[in-house]
C-alpha cells in the first residue's frame, strides 16, 4: 500500500481468495509517478538552493576578510619603537617615513582646577542665593541652598557648567572635613577657572583668609628633532606626519624609531591569497560536487553549469589577472609583476589557484632571453624594500588621483568616492586658444580619452571640472597650469586597487534581493512555494489526488469482493443442493 500515509488495510479477498491490495497497491504505484517526480524536482531545487545559499555566505565572508586590510594603514604596516614607552608613546600609519625622532618633554598639557580649603560637611548656612564662576569665557551661575552640603554643591557646579567642569568631593578622612575641587575639562592654556567672590568666600570656609589653591591650563611643551613646539594636548599628531606622539611625563633624551613591518606586510598579501584560493575552492567544490543518495534517486542537483556560479568565478579571476585601474603608470600595476601568479597548468591539484613565495624569483616573461643570459633574480621581498608604498597601492588605492605633468594639469579632486567618477586613466587634451581668459566660469570643450567632453572652466583660477553625464571621468577636477599657446595634454588617473575593485564587485554581486545568487535563491524559493504553481502546492494536490483514488479503490475493491462473495455463497448452496439431490435417488 501508499507509503505516503498509514493506519489503512483493505481486508479483501478473505473470501474469495483475490488480493485485492496488491492490486490497489500496483495502481497507485504507477499513480505515483507524477507526485515522484515532483518530488526529485523538490530535492533538486533544495540541494540547489543550499548550495548557492552556502556560496553566497562564503563570498560575503570573503568581502569581510577583504574589508580587513583595504586601507593603505591596513596594509601597509609601520611599526614606531619608544625608547621610553612611559614618557612618550607612538601610533603610527602608513604616511610616516622611516627614521628616527628625538623628543625631549618640557611640560605636560594641563587642565585648569582649583581647590577649597578645608571645609565642614555644610558649606553654606545662610539663605538659598545664586553665585556664579567663570569658565573658558562662559559665566555659569549655580544655585547654593542653605545647608548645602560640600557633595551637593560639587555636584550643583559640575551640573550648572554642564560638564565643563567636573567639581569632587574629597573626603579628608579626619574631623569630618572635607575638600571640593572643580577641573576644567580642556588640556591647553587659556581654558581657565574664576570663581565670583560669594562662591569664593564658600570655599574658603574655615579659613578664610588662606587663598585658594589654583593652576592655570597650560600647554604641552616639548623639543622634536631640535625644534621648540607647544601644543594644547598631551596627543601630539600634527607634528611629524604620521606618528602620533602620546606624552605621558617629562622627561628628555626619548628616542622614536619608525620602520616599515615588512614582516606584517607579507603577512598580508598571504592572507590575500589564502582568502582567493579559499573561495576558489569553495566555488569549484560547489560545481563539482557529487551525492550517491541523490545520484541513485537520478536527481538533477549537479551545478556545474550553472550560469550564475560561473559568470562569478569569472568576474573575481579577471579583476586580478589584469591591471588595477589607473595604476597603469606606476611602479606595479598587476600581481605578477610582484610574484602573484595563478596556475594554469592543467591537471594540476592547484590549478586555478594563486601561487606566492616571497623568496621566489619574479620571471618577467616578456623579456627574451638570450643562450646564456641568467633569468632575473629579483623576488617580492626586493620589490617591497625597494617600493613598499607603490606594492600597498596595487592592493588598497582607493581613488587617489596623480597626474603625469602637474606643470600642466595638476589632478585636484574627484568624485570617486559618490560611485561617480570612474578609476582609470584620462588623458586629457586642450588647445588653449579655447579657454577664455576673463569672465565667469563656462563651458568649453577637451579630449578625454580621444572623445570631445564638455568641462566647467574658469579663467580666473584655471579650475577645470569635467560635467555631469561626460562618461566615466564627469566629476574629475583639475587646474589647468599650461595656458601658453597650443596644444597641450596630461595624463590624470585615478587608482584603484585589486582589493577594492574586488571588494566593489562583492558588493554587487551579493547584494540583498538583487545579487548575482540571491535572485536565483528567491527564484528557487517562489518555484517551492508559489500558491498556485509553487511544487509545494502541486505534490499537495497530486498527494490528495491519489489518496483519493485509493480510497475509491478501496471502496470498489471492497464492494466486488462482497459481491463475489455472495455469488460463491450461493454457489455453495446451489452446490449442496445438487449434492442432496444425487444423494436422494441413490
């Protein structure tokens, strides 16, 4: 019987004999076939839908990885050595230049305070009045009530400043004295404290006549590489490019050295290729993968040929096989000019695959050699000391624009980061006798890249803004230097590194609702579930369609063995009859 629902047996053929469940059981066997193969289309699109769930997770953990190291900081690491970490500590990033700094700390940076005298547990015995202080050039104005006690009117300063100043209580510990001091919250000189003379005479108490204790803000004051400089803080960033200097005592003779990591550089690019070969595994697993339960039920999962999957692998091999955008012109525009190279050679357990070895010869294939001639011996750790900055722009540029002559074009701006302004490189061409030289800003017209674009220029200052809907360099901002007469061009590009060209196709292609994978989920998922045509509905309706057959099998089943029953009981009788009969005239 349908192992597609329990509890029924059909009790026939007890009396004639006939196996009647075998032959409902045959019927809707073959019944079945439709539902059966409903069914393998609904393990297919399940498998499917799994799998490319699971792919699209792994490209989004690779886009997190990605997003881990997609700074010029990120990647190219420095590492700043104190020689004194408790009187001077160091951050730096990448714009700091390797070498040394000696600093020798003066004078810390300090906020204003002043401090009471000793003062009883009430500090004002006399009616509710408003006393007021100054701070920073503000007046502030709080409010002592009679029997204020020295917590309350710390906690009424500090409140009435709005945490300008943050006034404490401190307990003496002996006599039930106590103290109030009130701090200024800003490091720098001029940030100052001044108490009017009623809220003075307060904290004076017992001992009026004894002045208040008081320091003024002052400034930080330190010697960089010889040279005197004051600062309003303790947090020193704009003194050396790069390296933030975090003063903590004073003290001379402290020595700041800055390194370029390369250790931690290669670090990176091997995370890097580890990461791509992951996911290119995860992608070839995917379409290779095999499943002996569903190959023995003859279920279609395989997604070998899936469009999709391929037009993914595709994109994401492309973008570094071929040159970053606008880095054609700099020292390395590729990963094989640095060493990175994917095997090709077939049949290969690493085929597909990034291959690195820092200490590996990079072979320039384009040079011809010569009988004799000795392959080059440079390795990527030679072109990182050589050029640590130009191998950080070919992972992590991120719209950084340069131009080939800045006495002609000097790049200014662009709007790469609005999704605007394309990376790439522009050669751009004018004849200055199509620049006006006086009036208000117009429209003349340039050669991009060999096409004529209208650009927004001005005589006045010589800025030149490629216009809106002008191709892919609209938004790109220049100064035009050269007005002599003729023609003149430069080259302006703007960069764009392998990781962020990855990291932009990422995003498209694992967007919510519209990525490369999720419409094919959300398609699979509407073909399971759609009300009407969903698989879910159509192997309910067939489900129902032969139970009820069966049921009706049953029932027919049921109805001719009772009538073959009664036609074998009266077969009986009639038999007995004829016996009787024979008997009688013997």
């Amino acid at each position: 019987m349908s192992d597609y629902w329990s509890g029924q047996k059909v009790y026939a053929g007890f009396a004639t004999k006939t196996d009647f469940n075998s032959i409902i059981d045959a019927t809707v066997k073959q019944e079945k076939y439709r539902y059966n193969q409903l069914s393998k289309q609904k393990e297919e699109i399940n498998f499917k839908k799994e799998q490319l769930t699971g792919l699209n997770r792994t490209l989004l953990t690779y886009k997190t990885e990605l997003a881990k190291m997609d700074t010029v900081d990120e990647f190219l690491v420095k590492k700043a050595t104190s020689s004194k970490t408790d009187v001077v500590g160091t951050k730096v990033s990448a714009g700091a230049a390797d070498g040394v700094h000696r600093l020798d700390v003066k004078e810390l940076a300090t906020v204003a305070s002043t401090t009471s005298n000793e003062l009883n547990e009430v500090v004002h015995t006399g009616a509710d009045t408003d006393m007021t202080f100054d701070y920073d050039g503000t007046t502030y104005t709080v409010n002592v009530k009679q029997d204020m006690t020295a917590k309350e009117l710390a906690s009424a300063i500090t409140a009435a400043s709005g945490g300008k100043i943050k006034a404490s209580m401190i307990d003496l510990g002996h006599d039930s004295k106590f103290k109030v001091q009130l701090r200024g919250m800003d490091l720098g000189a001029g940030h100052n404290i001044t108490l009017s003379t009623e809220l003075e005479t307060v904290l004076k108490g017992t001992e009026p006549a004894v002045a208040l204790s008081s320091e003024a803000s002052k400034n930080s004051r330190f010697i960089l590489d010889g040279i005197e400089l004051q600062r309003s803080t303790n947090t020193i960033s704009d003194a050396t490019d790069g390296i933030t200097y975090s003063l903590n005592s004073i003290e001379d003779g402290v020595v700041v050295t800055v390194e370029t990591d390369f250790d931690a550089i290669v670090a990176n690019v091997e995370k890097f290729v580890k990461l791509t070969n992951e996911l290119r595994s995860g992608i070839a697993l995917v379409q290779n993968y095999k499943n002996e339960e569903l190959d023995k039920k003859n279920v279609n999962y395989s997604l070998k040929s899936s469009t999709q999957i391929r037009s993914v692998k595709s994109e994401l091999s492309n973008i570094l096989v071929t040159e970053a955008a606008g880095l054609e012109n700099s020292s390395y525009a590729s990963l094989s000019q640095i060493g990175i190279r994917t095997n090709f050679l077939s049949g290969s357990k690493d085929m597909g695959k990034l291959q690195f070895d820092k200490n590996e010869p990079i072979l320039k294939l384009t040079i011809k050699l010569q009988s004799g001639v000795k392959l080059p011996t440079t390795t990527f750790m030679d072109v990182l000391k050589a050029d640590p900055e130009g191998v950080a722009k070919l992972f992590t540029a991120s719209g950084e624009g340069t131009s080939s002559d800045s006495s002609v074009l000097d790049y200014q701006s662009s709007l790469y980061s609005f999704g605007i302004t394309k990376p790439g490189t522009y050669k751009i061409e004018y004849d200055s006798a199509d620049l006006p030289t006086t009036g208000p800003e117009s429209i003349v017209s340039m050669q991009v890249n060999g096409t004529t674009r209208s650009v927004k220029y001005n005589p006045a200052t010589g800025d030149a803004t490629i216009d809106e809907g002008q191709g892919d360099g609209q938004g790109l901002a220049f100064k035009v230097r050269d007005t002599s007469a003729g023609t003149h061009s430069a080259t302006i590009s703007i960069q764009e590194g392998l990781i962020q060209t990855t990291k932009k196709a990422l995003d498209r292609i694992t967007a919510d609702k519209t990525g490369t994978f999720e419409v094919v989920i959300d398609r699979y998922t509407e073909q399971l579930t759609d009300p009407v045509y969903g698989l879910d509905k159509k192997m309910a309706d067939e489900l129902a369609r032969v139970k009820a057959l069966e049921k009706r099998l049953i029932a027919k089943y049921a109805k001719t063995e009772k009538t073959l029953s009664t036609y074998q009981n009266i077969q009986k009788m009639l038999d007995f009859q004829l016996k009787s009969q024979v008997a009688e005239k013997k």
